[in-house]
C-alpha cells in the first residue's frame, strides 16, 4: 500500500490500524538540536485523544506517546525519530455487524475493491486514529518551528449553519486560551456555547454535524514554496484533504474572492517601518505559490461524520440489499478534535518547505 509518507526532507510516514496493537509514525528529516519536550507533545496529543467531552467519542485512550529513537538527553540528534502510541481501549466487537456490509459514506466499499481484504474493524488503516501518529509529529514540528519564532493558531469557525464571528486575531496566545477554554474550541466563548448545544443535541438525535476550522500561520519568512507544481498553498491543500473527513480547502480570500473585483482583491504592497507588507491580505499570505512574510490564512471544511446511530440501506459484499445501524463510539462533529490534527499537518508542511528553503539558501 502506498501513501504512507509525507513531506520531502521533513519528512513522516506513519503505520497501525485502529484496533490494531498500537499506531506510530517515523518523522525523517528533523534537524539536530531541536528541544524535543515530551510534555508538550503529550498535551498536543491529550486536544486530539478521545473521551475528552460530551461531544466527542467515548473510546478511552489515554494516547500515551513512547519516543523509542532519535532523541537524546532532551534533543533531536538528526536520525529518524519513532513514536508508537499504543492501542488500549478496542472493541472489535462493536463491528462484528458490518464484516461483510459496506457503511454509506466510508471507505469500506473502495478498500474492498481496491486492496481485495479490509480490516472492518473501526476501519482499520482508514480509520481517524491514524491521525494521532501525525498530531505526535507535528509537536515536534511545532517546536522546530517554534525556534524560528512561527506560530500556528486554529479554532472552530463554524458547526453546521452556525458561524463564528471575524476575530482580533492581533494577540495569538489570548484566542489560544479562549479557544482551550471550552470542549467545541472555539475561541469565540458565546458561538462556542451555541455549538456545544447544538452538537450535542444533534448527538441525542442519533446523528452527526459538519463544521469549518480557519487557521492562521504567523511569521513565515518570505521565500517558501515553489512557482509551479510544489505551491505552498498546493502542499498545505493536500495536507488539509488528507485528513479525513475534509471536504473543502480555501486559502485567503478562498471561494468569496471569486466574487469581488480585481481593484478590490488586489492587496497593495507598502513599506512599514522598512518592512514591505501588503494593506490587505486576500491573498492569504502566498502568492504565486509563494510565501510573502503576512499571515498565511486558510480554512477547512469538514463533512458530517459517516456513521450515524439510525438504520440506513446499504448493501452487503455480495452485492445484495441489507440495512445497517451504527454501533459503538463515534464522534457526532468531528471538529473539536481536529483542530489539532489541522495545526499538526500545517507544521509539517512549513517545516518542509522551510527546511527546503534553507537548502536553496545555503547552496547559493
């Protein structure tokens, strides 16, 4: 099976299925020197684990990260670092139902298909809980990216048709708060009370919500990405739909650009303070495919989660008509715990192409 690698020289390939004995990731690439807090990556990894809420699965996994190389004596040494997260809470049994029935909306038919077996146990290698593997690489991304002083902040813009509003995104580490101060995190606290009654009423309904994550990154030096094939906004684009249950990606002024016209989407350039910075940011941040020094924005839309606690059609492998209902743990939005995954994969596409970047210099 390909696919199990990202990124150039900073680079991640993760392993394990959901219910198998535990899941990990090899992060090549990562420069010597970089203080590898193992407490920072734990609580990275505590934003994404299940069981944290009302609103989200109530699998049990204390998502434990064991670093078994690479570090020593609290830095990276510049070898392959390997972390494996254990599996400790898998009910296999809750899936006993579905061996042979393929669920609407999952990946269950296509793997099928495409690989002739498939572990239907909570999805096996499709399954959500490979990303905690990515969230344990992107700390470390964070706190190699930390040292060159770039920040990364997301939070839950929106759950189903209710929006929050623009923020003062000026002061990073006060929406940080905000947002860790209630369990849908979201860093407006009044549109983060609706949604959480909102989801959870949509739980106590048996079914499940979408919802949007807006991410902001901050101090990146101008220079990275590439003009054609390997754009920044490309590379973050293809992070951002490789998680699961992604739908939509939009950098800058994103769709609602398409509406305005070129004398207002324009972002003029200006000199502050010896600084050449652009009065407004439609462009996100890049352009052409290039990183310009202002904030990168995006957004990411997530679909409602595939199973839902209701009988539904489907059909069974061997093509005939059946029913199926969901069973076990699953979250009714999965949004409050992706927004971790979103800055996690963020890190790990700045980190590469920031190293890549540095490359190019360096070789001048």
């Amino acid at each position: 099976m390909a696919g199990n690698t990202f990124g150039d020289i900073f680079k991640i390939s993760t392993f394990g299925e959901s219910h198998g004995a535990a899941i990990g990731v090899i992060l090549d690439g990562c420069p010597p020197l970089v203080e590898i807090d193992e407490e920072f990556i734990q609580s990275e990894l505590d934003k994404r684990r299940p069981g944290q809420s009302k609103i989200t699965t109530q699998r049990k996994e204390s998502d434990t990260a064991q670093i078994l190389s690479g570090v020593f004596e609290g830095k990276s040494t510049g070898t392959p670092i390997a972390i494996v997260i254990p599996n400790e809470d898998q009910r296999s049994k809750d899936y006993s139902h579905i061996q042979d029935k393929f669920r609407p909306s999952h990946a269950d038919y296509t793997y099928q298909t495409k690989y002739g077996i498939r572990d239907y146990r909570g999805g096996g290698r499709s399954s959500a809980r490979e990303t905690a593997a990515r969230v344990a690489a992107g700390a470390i991304a964070k706190l190699f990216l930390k040292q060159r002083g770039i920040e990364i902040f997301a939070h839950v813009s929106g759950v189903g048709k209710l929006e929050a509003p623009n923020l003062d995104t000026s002061d990073l580490q006060k929406l940080l708060e905000q947002r860790e101060s209630n369990i849908v995190r979201c860093a407006d606290p009044a549109t983060a009370a609706e949604m959480t009654e909102f989801i959870d009423q949509v739980r106590k309904n048996g079914d499940t919500v979408g919802g949007r994550i807006n991410t902001i990154i901050r101090n990146v030096p101008v220079g990275l990405g590439e003009p054609v094939f390997d754009k920044l906004h490309a590379d973050l684009a293809k992070a951002m739909m490789s998680i699961n249950a992604v739908h939509g990606f939009e950098y800058g002024s994103g769709f609602d650009g398409s509406q305005m016209l070129g004398s207002e989407h324009n972002d003029i350039f200006v000199n502050q303070d010896s600084k050449i910075k652009t009065l407004t940011n439609f462009s996100g941040g890049i352009q052409g495919g290039i990183s310009n020094g202002m904030d990168i924005t995006f957004k990411t839309a997530f679909k409602p989660v595939a199973t839902i606690m209701r009988d539904q059609a489907t059909i069974n492998e061997q093509g005939d008509d059946t029913t199926i209902s969901g069973k076990g743990r699953h979250d009714p939005c999965v949004v409050p715990r992706a927004v971790i995954i979103v800055e996690a994969m963020a890190a790990l596409v700045i980190a590469d192409h920031l190293l890549k970047y540095e490359a190019y210099h360096n070789a001048k």
